[in-house]
C-alpha cells in the first residue's frame, strides 16, 4: 500500500512541479513577487490579510487568490477590503491547493498591473507544506494558541517557509506559551527563518510585516527588471 | 491528474477500510470501545487527553494510540499520565493515521485489559476525516480560537464525527469568537453533533465529558457482552 502511494505521489508531484515552473516564469516575466501562506486552521491568515489590503492597498497593487476546501468565505471576506479582483479556489475536500490552480488562476489577473501576489493556502499544517505553487517563497503563520512544539511536530512547513509570522500575540497574557521557546524550536527546524509577531485583531506588530512586504516586493521586482 | 490521483485513492481507500473492518472486529470481540480524536493542530487534544487519564485512569483502563507527522512528543506527554502503555504511530510524513498502523497497535494492547482506547490522530482538519480507522466514533476537538465558521470550511470532519468538543472556552473573554453561531455552523453541518465545552486547561466543562465517557465505554461494553 505505502509503496502504490509514493509511486503515484511522485508522478502527481512532477506534474505539479511542471505548473509550478510555468507560474514561476509567467510571474516572474511580469515583475510580480509571490507568496504562499500556509497554515493551521485558523491561524489568523484570512485576518492578517484583511490588514494588509487596507494598510498597504493603496500603494501596492495586491493580487490574492484563496484556497477553501468548501467554502469561498476567506474570498468574500478579503473582497471586501480591496476594489481588485480575489480569486476562490474551492479544492472540493482536497487537503492543499496545486500549481495547476494558480496556473489557471493567472489568467484572471492582469499581471502588469500587479505589485505582489498572495497566494493563501488551505488551513493546514501538514500537506500544502509539500506543493510548489510557483511562490517566491512561503510564510508559516503559527498562532500562540497551538503549542510551542508545533514546528517540532511539522516539521516540513518550517523548513520550506523562509518567513514565520507568530501571530495572536494580544492572547500571550492568557496561555502557557513561551514565545522563545517557540522561536528556539522553529530555529532548530530551520535556523533561517526570519519572524515576524502580530497580532492581526490589535495590529500589534504588524508595521514590521508591511515593512517587510514593501520592501520584498520592491526587491523582488528590481531583480526581474 | 485528477482522475489519476481518484482511482488509486479509491484502492488506497478500499484497502484502509479492510483494514478497519478487522480492527473494528477485534475490538469489538474484546468489548472495548473506541473514540478517534480529530482535530486542527493545537486544538488541544493532547491537554484533553492528559487531564481525561488523569481523571478516569483509576476506574477506565484507556488505551490510547496517539498519532504525529515526525515526533513522538504526545506520546510522551501521555506516558506520564498513565501507567499503561501509550503507543506512538509516527506517521513519516503522512497527513492522518490509516487503518493498517491501529491494526499493527492493536497487537501490543492487552484488549481484555482495556475499557476504552483513544485514537488521537494527526493534527490536521481535512485528511483525517476520510479514514476511517475502525474506530466506534469520530470526536471533533474544535478550539475557540479558530473561528466560528472551520465547521463550514472543514465540513467533512464535522459530518463524519458523532461528538464534537469546543475547546479552551477560558480564552471566551478575550477573543471576538460567537459560541452560538459556532455551534449553528456545526449543526448545519451536521444537525446530531452532540456538544462539550471545555478548557483543557482550567478544568472547565470537563466533567461533562467525564461523564460522556464513563456511559459510552459502559453501553459501548454491554452492546458488545
């Protein structure tokens, strides 16, 4: 049984990797910097998103599509903070988005008006972690409600993500959480992750979050100019 | 790809569910009930787990199977809670526990020694839900800190769950989450979820759940004698 799934897995994997490629290119032809948020459920992603549009929409022409695996609420509820277009992606009970998504999706945005694109992944800590989706890079947001050991345990999205937002930060005075220790065994996962603390209810901490997103997408597109 | 991806799930799936035949099976001839714990990562399941030991092990001989992507961080947790053996399936990647890794446990439990065995599965809202495990019910361990609408977003766990548990309600008062509405998501999903309300942490509402248990393994028991 293990050994039917990793052949077929692999086979699923490299036709992923080939759409992969082809978001990777069409994007970069363009200038347009990308990101891929993965997640628990729950998170905040959805919420941290809402923040970013309104705080930075303005001045940096955001592009996102959002997958759910049923619904297409994150999309209504981001719609609402932006006059651009949200792409849903429903995955219809599948547990990750692929590249042939975002391949499919490109053609809905008009590239050359567009400064950065968020892609926001399934609430899930364990599959989306394995799908190139053709990002530049991704971002692990990890609320302080699930545990420090969560990077210990999945392990793999900690690796492949190069950012880290811990978010929820407003809850700390209530739980059991040490945010060092957290951060130590994120580190142990991936000694280059670069985090970032919010709160995307109180907007604690999140100038460094935009900070950072204005400066990527500057970065990002001057590399491909 | 996609129906590629369908047809060998389907085998992948009909050979899980032999399996689950035959742990229902066995577990059924030695009387012991059996709850499969499923949940976002960080729900707290583990917590819920350690005080449920803590409460009942002197009059409950539980079995637990605890279920993680790379460690075996819950099972040691639980070890320290019970006497009895705790078993840690390491999944190496995968994103839920299948029916042929409780199959392989089962031949470590003393089943008629055992009143009531916990699956606690990976942390993960979508692909647990599929597998059936041989289990005599699903439980749904949903955290206040997620958001009132995961039961409409994740749906497939809600339908397939018999018990649903809101988990650490001490947060209530610091977060902007509606329990009614929570709870009127969850019945749409699925309109006989029965419902617990918890703080793993605190102690509160436990008692309930308690009380759940101590009457499931007893009926569960005597349907089987």
């Amino acid at each position: 049984m293990a050994v039917r799934r990793i052949d077929v897995r692999e086979k699923v994997m490299a036709k992923n990797d080939e759409f992969a490629v082809q978001v990777r290119d069409r994007l970069h032809a363009h200038g347009v910097p990308s990101l891929n948020l993965g997640s628990s459920p729950g998170s905040g992603k959805t919420s941290l998103l809402e923040r970013t549009l309104d705080a930075l929409g303005d001045n940096l022409r955001i592009a996102v599509v959002t997958g759910d695996v049923q619904t297409q609420n994150d999309a209504d509820r981001l719609a609402a903070h932006t006059d651009r277009l949200v792409q849903a992606v429903v995955t219809g009970g599948a547990c990750h988005m692929d590249a042939r998504q975002i391949f499919t999706a490109l053609d809905e945005i008009d590239l050359e008006d567009t400064d950065l694109m968020f892609v926001e992944n399934v609430g899930n800590l364990v599959c989306p972690a394995s799908w190139d989706l053709g990002e530049d890079a991704k971002v692990v947001i990890f609320s302080v409600t699930e545990g420090e050991d969560k990077p210990l345990k999945y392990p793999r999205m900690f690796e492949r993500s190069d950012y880290c937002v811990i978010n929820k930060t407003d809850l700390l005075p209530y739980l059991p959480f040490d945010i060092d220790r957290a951060v130590a065994y994120a580190r142990e996962v991936n000694p280059d992750l670069r985090f970032f603390f919010t709160s995307a209810l109180t907007g604690d901490g999140l100038e460094d979050w935009y900070e950072f997103l204005t400066v990527f997408a500057r970065v990002e597109r001057a590399i491909r100019a």
